[in-house]
C-alpha cells in the first residue's frame, strides 16, 4: 500500500477507493472548468476542488481579460506588451499561440453568458498597466466571478461532469503506486483526502490535468486565496517534473491596506483610468520620479517605487488616488471596490485610498508545451501552477485569466486528438494509515506555516539579496526535516498537506532566486542589479 512511511503490499484493496473516470481535472477555477467543458461532449471527467468549487483565484480576479478587439489595436502590438513587460524571457512562440487565441477565448465566454460591460453595440474596454491599448474586456470590477460562475453553471448542467468539492490532493499516482509497481513516470490521477470524511482515495484516469492555481501563500502578505499554497507545483515536482523560473514571483503594487481586513485588492484598472500614488505625507506623485509611464508601469516597475517610498520614508502605505475623476465615472468603474471601501470608512470619489504591496500571481511553475503536456505521461496543467513561457519575467496584467482558457482548451484537444493512445489506469496500491496517529500538535503546524510566511516574506520578497537568500533557504533546510517527520507519523489533514506543499514550493522559489545571478523582470537583487546580455530560463530538475 502507499502510505506516509512505505509502501506495503496491498491487503484486500476495495475497488471503491478507485472511481473510475476518462479524465481527472484537479482545480475548479477558469483552467479546470474550461477544459473539463471541452472534454466533456466525449469523455467523463472528475473535477476535484480543495474547499469549495469557487475558492480559487478566478473568483478573486477584479481586472479583466485582455484581448485585441479593438481596430486600432493589433496582435503585434499585444504580443510586443507581453514581451516588454516579460524582460525577454517570454517564449514568442507561446506569445503568439495565446494572444492570437485570446478573441475566440472571449466570444467562448460569451456564448456561456459571461456579462461583459458594453458600450453601445461593442464591448467596453478599458486600459491597464503595460498595454499599449484599451484591449481589456471586463465585468465592472468583477471579472474573475462573472467568469467563475458561468463556467460553473455550465459544468453543473453536463451530465458527464462530476464535481467533487472538499478534496485536498496529496500526491500524484504514478507507476511506483502500481501494484505491479514501475518505474515509468506515467501518472495516473492522483490520491485525495475528503476532507469531510477523512478518507483519502485513490482517484485514477487515463490523463490528469493539473489546475491548481499559485503559490501565493508562501508570502505573509498576499492577494492570493487561501487556498493558494502550491500544491500541483510541489506535487508535479515530486513526481518527477521540472519546474522552471520559480523566482518571478509578481507582487501587486496596491492591495489595500488595512489592519481589519486583508488581502483586499484595488484593481490595476483604477491606475489605468487615471488613478494617481501619492506619497500619504506630503502629497507628491512619485511615479514619474521612477518611470516615464508613471501609473502605467508595469507591476514590477511600481511595486518596487511603492516599495522604496515606503522604506525610504518609514511608512506604512501609500496612497492611490483616483478623486480627481467624476463620481460617477468612479462608481460605474469600480462599483465593489467602492462598495467595500464605503464600509471600510473609505470614498474613494472623494478621498485617497491607502494601499501597499501585496503577493499576487506565481509566474513560474510547471514546465509544459503547447499543448499543455508537462513531462510526466499522462499528466498536463494549465494556469498559474505552470511556467508556459507566457509571461517570462513578469505578467502583463489580465494575461492570467486569458492563459487559463487558451491551455485549458488545448490541454483538452490534445487529449482527444490522442485519446487512443492512452492506456486504461492499471490496479494501484490504497492508502494506507496502519501505522500514524492522530496529531495532538496541530500548534507545530500553524508555528511552521506562520514562519515560512514571515521569513519568505522578509527574505525573498520584492527587494532581495544573496545573504537573505541563504538565511530562507537555512531555515527551509531545517523545516524539511521537521516537516516531513510530522507527515511520516500522523495522519493527513488539509493544513498538514498544505504546510508541505507550501515548505517544498517556498524552497523552489529560493534554490530558482539563487540561481539567477542578474536583476530581470520580478527577480530584482541587490547583489546582481543588472540583467544579463541573453535572457534565460531557471529550469530546475528533480
């Protein structure tokens, strides 16, 4: 059997733990469901949601979905924004295969009744950070939901889609989990603990999508859902797969900033409709000192001027500020933000808004190729738990819900385009908890999870250098140990899964950020402040 110690031969194995399913899907978001619905017409899929079917980051997402509808706008110039804002380590080719998809990902939405905001007989669309042109279609400022219940409805009303919520995934089945056992790599779905129940089972399929959102959890500020610790990522990595460029970890420039409720974000669109930083003191707009795009710089370029502003000043925030707009333009915009931000004491059409930088969006991950194959057999991905070569050093902003459509299709028609060649899963060995026990020291848990937060936070934030680098990666070496005893003793939960997903995707990151002896796109040190002559990947391997 498989279990936290050793694998054991199987004793009597009920053939209920392995439902059998065409395709499993591991991720409920904009990825998953897109390429859950694409599969579907020919194959029965498995969904599987940690938490809820809506925890994840497509539900958070406030900007929009940026595409080339415009008459004026071209895929050239697009494709020239992303590569711009990536620092040069954007694959063109990949570039050019999503931005060139991006219209008929919209019309797609459309169709499953996605509201976009209109003007006349066209869609609305606005301009954010790094783009050239309005190319934004949006939902006010509420994209990610609208787009995160039509998929849902959608998934719901298929017959051959079964939704399973409350599933924490523990680790990929591949060959070594046969009962025949081999060497092979290939996987074959993947074991989950019902977090209902308590009972972890071993779901298996022909193919496995990962769909698992980011990593943002590994920071102690974060826009991120809670949710969001890294999971496909570190479970990719111990099956057998590469990761690449890790250390491009993007923090929004303005997450607001509040001592009673966090990870609140204001939007990259209030920036790109005019709205102002300021420095909370003396009222100066910095911007322009550091960038001649000022406000519409791209993420990293602001996150870093806000950054300095605050500790070259000793503050706590800075302000944006978007009064100087007619009232109702603002509450047209930005009707939630507005909303939320009354309750909060804030109106924002008449006073500044303080904000401060935030963890936002893993723009490393998961090696995979067009067609969204990593290099497991069997195993694909697509979204923010992979590195396609998209967003190189830094994401262009609302190019994240865009990558999860165009992959999650692909992911899909690569799948029935080779359906054939795809062998039914093989018997493979139960989980097994004979030999743990119950922890009586969840405290071990939370102290862990609170200090790799803090220390990645302090030590492999926007600003870093060699030394802080080998002080996080000290402390991850001496919570490996740690970690892994408690996993080997007692029996899973959600927080102790989450916790080693979390400790093996903070070390990625660091080993990724060493590696990289330049400053380029998000990786910006100290010890290396300018880019290298020839961009390059940090591809790490198992």
């Amino acid at each position: 059997m498989v279990t936290n110690i050793d694998p054991v031969p199987a004793q009597d194995p009920s053939p209920s733990d392995w439902p059998q399913h065409d395709v499993i899907v591991i991720g409920s978001g904009a990825a998953g469901l897109t390429a859950a619905l694409e599969l579907a017409d020919k194959l029965k899929v498995l969904v599987l949601a940690k938490g809820g079917l809506t925890g994840g980051s497509t539900a958070w997402a406030q900007g929009g979905i940026a595409a080339v509808l415009d008459a004026g706008d071209t895929f050239d110039e697009h494709i020239e924004d992303t590569m711009v804002a990536g620092a040069g380590l954007n694959r063109r080719e990949t570039v050019e295969f999503v931005i060139e998809r991006a219209p008929h990902a919209i019309e797609r939405l459309v169709e499953l009744g996605v509201p976009f905001n209109t003007e006349g007989s066209e869609l609305h669309l606005t301009r954010e950070g790094g783009h050239s042109h309005r190319r934004i279609v949006h939902v006010a400022d509420a994209t990610g939901w609208a787009v995160q219940s039509a998929l849902l409805k959608a998934a719901e009303d298929h017959p051959n889609i079964t939704l399973l919520p409350g599933q924490s995934c523990i680790d990929l089945i591949t060959g070594r989990h046969e009962l025949r056992y081999s060497g092979s790599g290939r996987v074959w779905g993947v074991y989950a603990l019902d977090e209902k129940s308590g009972r972890v089972a071993a779901h298996t399929a022909r193919a496995t999508i990962l769909a698992t959102g980011g990593a943002g959890r590994v920071y102690q500020f974060s826009t991120a859902p809670r949710g969001a610790t890294g999971d496909g990522i570190a479970m990719a990595w111990r099956a057998g797969a590469r990761v690449s460029n890790m250390e491009m970890m993007q923090f929004h420039p303005t997450c607001l900033y509040n001592l009673e409720v966090k990870n609140f974000l204001i939007t990259e669109a209030v920036r790109g409709e005019g709205g102002h930083l300021l420095h909370p003191v003396t009222g100066h707009r910095f911007m322009p000192d550091y960038d001649e795009r000022a406000e519409l710089a791209p993420r990293d370029v602001v996150a870093r001027a806000i950054d300095d502003q605050i500790k070259r000043s000793g503050l706590d925030y800075v302000h944006l500020d978007i009064s100087h707009q007619p009232e109702e333009f603002i509450r047209e915009h930005f009707p939630n933000i507005y909303e939320k931000l009354l309750g909060l004491g804030i109106d924002m059409t008449k006073e500044p808004i303080p904000v401060v930088p935030a963890q936002h969006y893993t723009c490393g991950g998961v090696l995979i190729d067009l067609d969204g194959k990593t290099d497991l057999p069997g195993l694909y991905a697509a979204g923010e738990c992979t590195e396609s070569g998209l967003h190189g050093a830094n994401r262009l902003a609302s190019n994240s819900l865009l990558e999860c459509f165009v992959f999650g299709e692909s992911c899909a028609a690569h799948i029935l385009d080779h359906w054939d060649a795809f062998d039914s899963p093989p018997p493979v060995r139960a989980w097994d908890e004979s030999r743990v026990i119950d922890s009586d020291e969840e405290v071990v848990i939370k102290q862990n999870w609170t200090e790799i937060r803090r220390f990645m936070w302090n030590y492999v934030g926007i600003v870093r250098t060699t030394k802080r680098l080998e002080r996080a990666m000290h402390r991850i070496q001496m919570l490996n140990g740690e970690v892994e005893e408690y996993f080997r003793h007692f029996r899973v939960s959600t927080d102790l899964i989450e916790l080693r997903n979390l400790l093996q995707t903070a070390e990625l990151i660091v080993r990724s950020a060493l590696h990289r002896h330049e400053s380029r796109g998000l990786h910006f040190t100290l010890d290396y402040p300018r880019a290298e002559a020839e961009p390059h990947d940090t591809v790490l391997v198992p």
